[in-house]
C-alpha cells in the first residue's frame, strides 16, 4: 500500500503545505494508517481514498496548530511591517500596502469557497487522483464531485474578480 499510494499522497499534502512539511505529514499518514490497519475496508472504498481520508484529518490537524501559530506570528509581523513602512519613502508604503492588500483579498476569495467545495478543487488539482477517488474519499456520488468542482471553480473566479 505504501510502494503504490505515497507518491499520490505526497503530491496531494505537498500542494497543501509544500514540499518539506508533505513529506512529514505523509510520514504521519503512513504511520496512522499502520496503526489503524485493520479498519481498513476493502468494500467501504479504494486505499488510496482511505489513505486521503487519514491524510486529510493529518492535514486539519497541522493547519489547526499553524493557525495558532500564525495568529500570533501575524500580530507581531503586522506591527515590526507597519512601523518600518511608517519610515520608508510615501512610494515604498503605497507598494507595500497594495501588496498586503492583494494577499489578503486573495485569501479571502479562498476562504469564501465552501470547505466541502475547496476540499473538491484541492483534491481535483493532484494529478493521480481521479473523480471516482475523490467520490470514494468524501463518500458522495461522483456526480457530487463535479458539481462541487465546478461550483468552487465559479465562486472562487468570482471572488477574486470582485476583489
């Protein structure tokens, strides 16, 4: 099971988080799924939409505790940017601001998605993993699958136009 589905797991954790933290988290996955062997149902679904389903729960857990982080990484990087662009040239401040401007308007196009949706367009984006995976991992018709792609891909376009 690992020869066959770390490369696709790792793919799909490493768009997520990039490439270093992918590797640990497939780590992590690997090692959850050794340990939870024996709940592995043939009949529920394929391995790899049981391995994604374990990746994924790893994934949540990761970004949960990155959240925390963040939160409070972004108040103090917030307050050092905001006191050295007070002291640059007015043109500096103006580029500066439109650039965090930009970032944020982009992840907030994002976080209007949906989550079941968003989780349909990352899925979708890994090159291994086909619409009958994602349907197995999520448990909804294929059928689900594309409507749910299909509604992320206009309400994400649409957020970030509106932007």
């Amino acid at each position: 099971m690992y020869r066959a589905h770390v490369a696709t797991v790792h793919r799909y954790l490493a768009s997520r988080v990039g490439f270093e933290m992918g590797e640990e988290l497939t780590a992590q996955t690997f090692v959850e799924a050794w340990a939870r062997r024996d709940a592995f149902d043939p009949e529920r679904g394929s391995q790899v939409a049981w391995l994604l389903g374990i990746a994924t729960n790893v994934l949540r857990h990761h970004l949960r505790q990155e959240r925390r982080r963040a939160r409070a990484h972004m108040a103090l990087a917030a307050q050092r940017r905001f006191t050295t662009l007070a002291d640059s040239l007015q043109d500096e401040v103006s580029d500066a601001m439109s650039t965090v401007e930009r970032t944020a308007a982009v992840q907030v196009a994002l976080g209007q998605v949906d989550g079941a949706d968003r989780e349909v367009l990352v899925l979708a984006a890994q090159p291994d993993v086909t619409y009958r995976a994602i349907a197995e991992h999520l448990g909804i018709p294929v059928g689900t699958v594309r409507s749910r792609l299909s509604r992320a891909r206009r309400r994400l376009a649409a957020e970030v136009n509106s932007l």
